[in-house]
C-alpha cells in the first residue's frame, strides 16, 4: 500500500461538486479499495473546517450539508503528522517556492515520506511540480 499526501483541495472534492471533483474521486476509491494509504498534516482538519465554514457562511451551503460533510470528513482515516514537526522543512520548501507555509506542510510531509502528494490547486501544481516530480495534478492521477 502506497502513501500519498493529499491536501485540501483534494479531499473538499470528495465531499462538494466542483471542478476536478470526478478526478479527486478517483483517489478517494483508491484509499477505499486499500491501494493508498493517505496521509496529511494535521492541518488538514482546520483546512477542511473552515473550507466548509467558508461555505455555509458564504456561499450558501445549508447547515445540514455543511454538518454531513463534516462528518464524512472525519469517518475517513488519515495518518496525520504534527504541523510543528515539518515546520522547519515546510518554511524552507515555502521560501524556495515562494509558497504558503501552509501548502509547504504537505509538500514538506511528502519529500520527508518520499511520496506522492496530490493536488487540486492549479497555482501550487505550477510552482513546483517542475522540480519535485512527486507532485500530481489531480486531474493527472491513474
């Protein structure tokens, strides 16, 4: 079973209608099928709330379909890293690729796990997927 860093924009797909949400699935019966094993920082929770939060408060999602993506969000099983344990990798990965801090956690997980990482995010994908072939564009993934 192979590890894969999945990010947020990922896994917002699995549960809402957006673009690339059939190419997000596609991981998502990976995971289920037992193929891949997904891994992310622990940030993903908080990424994941406020996405949803964002949402509901400003996009019109209900409250019950915001509530039912929360639980369905938390019934998968991620095995999760502490943010702070890939900080100092997560910055130096942000400056070099004039990127997020935030997006570096998962570009850091993956480097240090020797994996892939998927993602949703055009912008990202962009900026670093020349260098570290590790990366995958969702809409790329088998």
């Amino acid at each position: 079973m192979a590890d894969v860093v999945v990010d947020s924009s990922v896994v917002i797909k699995w549960f809402v209608v957006e673009p690339h949400s059939d190419d997000a699935r596609r991981v998502l019966t990976d995971y289920q099928s037992g193929a891949i094993r997904l891994i992310a920082p622990d940030l993903l929770f908080a990424e994941i709330g406020n996405i949803v939060w964002k949402k509901h408060v400003q996009q019109g999602m209900s409250a019950a379909d915001a509530q039912l993506t929360l639980d369905s969000f938390r019934k998968l099983t991620f095995q999760t890293t502490p943010s702070a344990t890939l900080l100092e990798e997560a910055y130096q990965l942000a400056v070099t690729y004039r990127r997020t801090v935030y997006d570096a956690l998962y570009l850091a997980l993956s480097v240090r796990e020797n994996c892939r990482f998927v993602t949703a995010d055009q912008k990202l994908f962009n900026a670093i997927a020349v260098s570290l072939p590790e990366v995958v564009w969702v809409g790329n993934w088998p």
